[in-house]
C-alpha cells in the first residue's frame, strides 16, 4: 500500500496538491491516459514516487470502467495442451497488466455456456479454447460474451477473431508414416465426437483413405484422456491393427502404458502416434512419434487479438497453424509374418 512521510497510506488528494493539478489529472496520470501533457505527466509521477503513491487495482478497475482480468475456458484443465494454451494467453496477458480467470467445462458441451457467461460477468472479455458446444448455440452465445476470441474453433459463420491448429492437415502426415513403413491396417483412436478438431482428423483420414485405398482405416471409440487410452488397450489388439494413431498424446500414452503391462513391445509388434506434442510425448519409453501443435503460442497470438479488442482496434487476422511431425521410437516397420 502506498504511504505518506506519516507512514498513513499516501492518496491521491495528496498527490494532487503537492503536484498543482487536479485530482482528475493525477488519475488519468496514473491510469496511462496519454492526453496528459508530458511535462506535466511527468511531474505528477515524480511526486507520485516521493509519496510512494500507485493507484489502488479497484480505484483503476472503476476510474477505466474495466476489472482489468480475462477469462478463458478450456474443455480439461489435467491436459497439458491446454495448460500451455493458458502459460501463453496468462504471460502474454501479464505484460499489459492483466490477469486471467480460468474456467473448466470437464469435457461437458452443456455447461459451456453457462460457465461461458458466469466469466464473462467477472472479466472484461473471454477465450474460449475448443469449445465443444453445437454451431447453432456458440453463435447465438458469441454476442454476449464480446470480446472474445476462439482457439481451435472456426467457422465461415463465427464473428470472432480465430486461431487454430489444421488438425485435418497434421493427421495425414502421420497417417502416411505408418503406411509407408508397411502399415496397412491403422486403427484410429477417436476423440470427443463433440470435438470440432476430431472431425476434422476424421476428415484428413478420409483423404488418406481416398489416396491409399488399400489401406484400412477403423475407428475405435476412444476419448481425450490417459485413463482411455489405458482402456481401449484389448479393443486395439483384438482389432488385428499393427498401427495405432491417437487422438492426442495423452490417448497414446495410456495406450503405451496398457501395453506394456501386457507385454506388447511397441514398436516390434505396434506401431503407436499422438498428437500434440506434449512436454511429456519425447520422455515416453519409447519416446512418441506425434505432431507438433505451437499451442502456447496460440495463447500468445490469442492475448494480442483479445486486447486489440479491448482497445477498439481492428485484431490481426485469422491464423491456422499447421502441426509438424515428430518422428521418434514409438514408430518402426510392420511386424513380419
């Protein structure tokens, strides 16, 4: 807090008089208004520093009319993806003096928009990071949470600045490295089907099927988390696939730990990718072929367009990132007959 010579705490009254101005001038002073004249700025902060005065977090919230915090809601907080999305937006967001309030929906498409809403009440704009929620709904949401900026969410028919990572793209790559390693039957390992980016990666296997037709494809039901992939295990064997793409990481990592328990060497008997690429995928034994998603980046490039909004400036454009593949030791030739 700040204090007078007194050792009370300094106010702005204070300030005011010893500077000569106003105590609307020392506000908009502290507050970075720069329609101040400089010579006079710089005199009010020069006594501000003598009485060790700053301008109390909740004064600045009212005198701006803003909490000066976001909110960003993310499908599952346990996965890392999404943690690294946050470590993006949160210090990207730190350096023009913001704060970020986390929501988590667990996967749950019917309390997006609740839990959307109840942010977006506490803060001055919102992410939403993946949202699961139906087309239909999220557009007719989208105005009541302005501004807001969606990640690994778009559409032609969306009002909101978007960033995401071609899922449709980087699942082809990987598709490709299993067949050209001897892989003909790969067995998919399928996301939330609420997950706008699982179809996408249904769709970039249908191309891969459409290009190799002598390749199957089959898709087993899966989900997003370690313990899922850890389920599906017997599912996989008992499906004759000698490839194995997963959804995500953490899908891949489960299945390598079912497998192993089970004594199924990967890659001599199977063949096992992610996606993602998340800090844990090259540390795996062995280490996971996967794609490389720039996901805190994806928070950073968020923080630039939401406070582009919240200045009244038009944000940069649209960005899609396309993932780039991981090669590692969970991966090798088909087994022989």
């Amino acid at each position: 807090m700040a204090r007078g010579a007194s050792g009370r705490p300094a106010t702005i009254t204070a300030v005011a008089k010893q500077a000569g101005v106003s105590i609307s001038t020392v506000s908009r002073v502290m507050n970075g208004n720069e329609h101040v004249d400089p010579a006079i700025a710089e005199r009010v902060r020069a006594v501000a520093s003598e009485l060790h005065y700053s301008a109390s977090p909740l004064a600045r919230s009212l005198v701006l009319g803003r909490t000066q915090r976001v909110a960003i809601l993310v499908p599952d907080l346990e996965n890392p993806t999404f943690q690294s999305v946050l470590r993006g937006l949160t210090h990207a967001a730190a350096r023009d003096n913001y704060h970020v309030l986390v929501a988590d929906s667990l996967e749950t498409a019917g309390e997006e928009g609740i839990l959307a809403l109840e942010a977006r009440r506490c803060c001055d704009a919102i992410v939403l990071c993946a949202p699961r929620m139906p087309e239909d709904k999220l557009r007719g949401l989208l105005p009541e949470l302005a501004p807001v900026v969606l990640i690994n969410r778009e559409s032609p028919y969306v009002p909101a600045p978007t960033l995401t990572a071609d899922y449709e793209a980087g699942i082809q790559p990987l598709a490709r490295h299993l067949y050209q390693l001897g892989h003909r039957r790969i067995a998919y390992l399928e996301g939330n089907p609420d997950s706008v980016s699982n179809t996408q990666r249904l769709t970039g296997l249908a191309r891969f099927r459409a290009e190799h037709p002598e390749a199957d494809v089959l898709g087993i039901p899966c989900g997003v988390t370690f313990e899922r992939g850890h389920a599906v295990a017997d599912a996989v064997l008992a499906s004759g696939a000698t490839g194995v793409l997963g959804f995500n990481d953490l899908v891949a990592m489960g299945l390598l730990s079912a497998l192993n328990e089970r004594g199924v060497r990967v890659p001599e008997r199977l063949s096992l990718t992610g996606f993602d690429d998340i800090p844990f995928a090259k540390y795996t034994t062995p280490p996971l072929t996967t794609a490389s998603v720039p996901v805190v980046e994806l928070g950073e490039e968020a923080w630039k367009r939401l406070h582009a909004l919240l200045n009244g400036d038009k944000p940069d454009h649209d960005l899609s990132f396309r993932p780039r593949i991981e090669v590692r030791g969970s991966t090798g030739p088909v087994p022989g007959p």
